[in-house]
C-alpha cells in the first residue's frame, strides 16, 4: 500500500498487519473516508467473533499472539478480490472521471479539522437512486444520489446556486427525525454554481441509515439556518 491508500486495506489495519508507513497513511485516508469507517466497524466484529480460532498447540511464552489464522486468510483473500475488482472499477472511473471534466464539474472543501484545510475524497458522478430539489426562498438547488449497502447508505451529493462565504454540512433525516451527518464543506466566495462560479460542489459521503430509514436531506449551514431539503 506504500504507494496509494487502497480502500481494501481496512482489513489489514484492523488487524495490526500494516507496517509503520502503510498504518500512517491509511490512518490518515480513514478520517477523510466513510466508506472505509464503516467497513472498519464491520471488520472489527467479525475479528472479535473470530478471536477465538487459533492453531491448537499453545503460543511459545513470552511471543505475543497473532492475530487467528482463519482471520488473516480471510482478509488476505478479501483483499486479492477486491484488488481485481478494483481493476475494473479504475476503468468505470477514468470515464466518469473524464465526464465530470467534460460537464464541468467542481470538487468542494470538506471540512477535516479546526483549519479546514484537508482536502475532500475525490468527485465523482452522481450514482445511484436520484433525487433532486430547489428551494424558492434560498435558490439553492442539489441532487442526491443513493445506493443501498449492506453497512448503511452511500450518497453521492451536488450542490448549485449558493454563495459563500459559508460552512455547511448534509444531514440524513430518518423517518423517526433522526439525524445523522453525511458529510461537511465550506464554501469560499463566491461560491458554488453562481455568476463567476459556475462549477456546483460535488462529494461523496455514507451514513449507517438504510435506504427504508432515510427520509430527506438537508443542507444546514454551520450555526444555523437550512439551505435546502431534498425530500427521498
């Protein structure tokens, strides 16, 4: 992994098998990346339900124990498959990649700490389930897009027609009012899909709400006051 984070290392670094360099960096793509966050809780069970299984004859004294057999199979097995998946996925995403240039699209801010300076995951098409709206009192206008997951739900989210400067954030909102936090940006002046910026913002996040579960989305801005609503 020391030259590109993979996604598919979140089960390697679960189970302390990255080295020095490799846990470093991948430590630093977790904070950014809800996707690989949530596949981290998932591996987290599945080694605690495992931790049990190990070789029948004792350790040596004083060798620490490793982490069980069957466990790090596993996940050596998960991540070959995955990298041949990733193969194909590299393709999809240089054509969607060069789609968004052509159509123009922008990448936000995302929010990573008290300087908001780390840089977000990169763009990407909008995927998934649709969902569009526009606000008549603000003018700002996003679309959403859904994709149901075994851990909760992906979005791919957009966002025109608003001016900084502002900081924001993209709420789920359950069926039963619950919020959840799918992501967070600010936007410099003059902002986003507007005269002199005509790019809209684009990010991707996750949220552990299911697909049934979530209601709408709303666009708040940091301190109060919401944007827009996206109802699903």
């Amino acid at each position: 992994m020391s030259s590109q984070v993979e996604h598919t290392d979140v089960g390697a670094y679960a189970l302390g098998l990255l080295e020095a360099d490799d846990r470093r960096a991948f430590e630093a793509h977790l904070r950014a990346c809800g996707f690989c966050q949530a596949e981290l809780r998932e591996m987290g069970s599945m080694a605690e339900a495992l931790s049990g299984i190990g070789p029948a004859e004792a350790e040596p004294p004083g060798e620490p124990a490793g982490p069980p057999a069957p466990v790090i199979d596993l996940v050596r097995r998960k991540q070959a498959r995955d990298r041949r998946v990733r193969r194909v996925a590299y393709a999809a995403g240089a054509a969607a990649a060069a789609a968004l240039v052509a159509a123009g699209v922008g990448v936000g801010t995302t929010l990573g700490g008290d300087d908001g300076q780390k840089a977000p995951p990169q763009a990407q098409a909008i995927v998934g389930e649709r969902h569009q709206a526009t606000d008549a009192r603000t003018g700002a206008s996003g679309t959403v897009g859904l994709v149901n997951k075994k851990w909760g739900t992906q979005v791919t989210f957009e966002l025109a027609k608003v001016k900084g400067p502002l900081r924001c954030h993209l709420e789920a909102v359950s069926t039963s009012g619950a919020r959840t936090v799918v992501g967070g940006w600010r936007v410099p002046a003059p902002g986003y899909g507007v005269p002199g910026s005509p790019k809209p913002l684009t990010m991707q996040g996750a949220t552990a709400l299911s697909r049934d579960e979530i209601s709408r989305f709303q666009v708040v801005v940091d301190g109060g006051g919401t944007l827009l609503t996206i109802p699903v």
